[in-house]
C-alpha cells in the first residue's frame, strides 16, 4: 500500500516533467529545434537519444511477460534492436548533422522525392498508433496495478501529461 510520502514523489515527478516542458518551450522554434536541439547536440548523444527514446513502460510489461510465457525468445526481441540501432547511430547519425538532415524521413524526400516521403510518413502513421496505444495501455496497467487506480483513468491521466509536456517543448 502506498502512502502520502510515495503519492507526492509520484506528483512531484509529474510536475517537474510539466515544469521541464514550461522553461524549455521558449527555445523551441520549430522543427528543428525540437528534434535536433538546434543542432547543439553532438551527433553521438542525439543518437543515444534515438535509441532511448524506443523504450517506455512497454519494455518494463511487455518483454518479461513475454520471457515468463515462452522463455529467453523475450529478451532476444528486446536486445536484437541493440545492434542494429548501434549500427544505424554510427553509419548514419554524423552524415545527416551534416547533411542537416533531421530525420529519416527527411533524408527521404531530399535523396528521392516528396512523393516517397509522403508515402513512407502515411504508411508508419497506423503503426504509430497501434504502437502509440500499446504505450499508453501499459503505462495504464503499470499505475492501475501499482497504484490501484482505474486503468481508464491511469491512462487517460498519463496521456494528457505526456501531451501537454511533448507540446511545450
């Protein structure tokens, strides 16, 4: 059972992801400056950011009750992504800061055409949203089994701050 103590450690978190949101969305600009940090960022650590920004509460749900249900098949799913998106940071990552090309999507339209790009953006918009939706269901279960709130609203709740804290910057 979790007490005040663990309820406001919990808030504070939140807060202070909404307090990060509010300062930093004065430097965001654009585009670019939400993706690229403005290109202030090295190369290497916006690739380290790429490959953090694949993991979520999913990974800490989803890959061990998949190891619990068909053994070591759960972990070889998780870290099979490690060297590809190693190799992807090292082959790729340097060329596009210089290119300043800010995502793949982009290196797309510029290497082929817009038409390719716009095919590849509305193909992966289903999937992110399936993908999207696993998310916010596991972070869902992850408050409703730990904290006993109801997994609409655990959802719901954890939704809104995201969005909130991913619009301001």
């Amino acid at each position: 059972m979790l007490h005040a103590a663990d309820y406001a450690m919990l808030i504070g978190y939140f807060v202070l992801m909404l307090g990060i949101g509010v300062y930093f969305y004065r430097y965001m600009k654009g585009m670019k400056d939400y993706f690229t940090g403005g290109n202030n960022i090295p190369w290497w650590l916006s690739g380290v950011s790429f490959y953090m920004s694949s993991f979520s509460v999913y990974a800490f749900i989803a890959y061990p009750a998949l190891c619990y249900k068909y053994g070591c098949v759960g972990i070889t799913l998780l870290w099979v992504a490690v060297p590809a998106t190693l190799f992807s940071v090292i082959l790729f990552a340097r060329k596009w800061r210089r290119a300043r090309i800010n995502s793949p999507v982009e290196y797309l339209e510029v290497r082929y055409s817009p038409l390719l790009r716009q095919l590849f953006a509305w193909q992966g918009v289903p999937v992110k949203m399936v993908d999207d939706g696993l998310k916010l269901v596991s972070i869902g279960t992850f408050i409703s089994v730990g904290l006993g709130f109801p997994m609409g609203q655990s959802m719901i709740g954890a939704g809104l701050i995201m969005l909130i804290y991913t619009m301001m910057g």
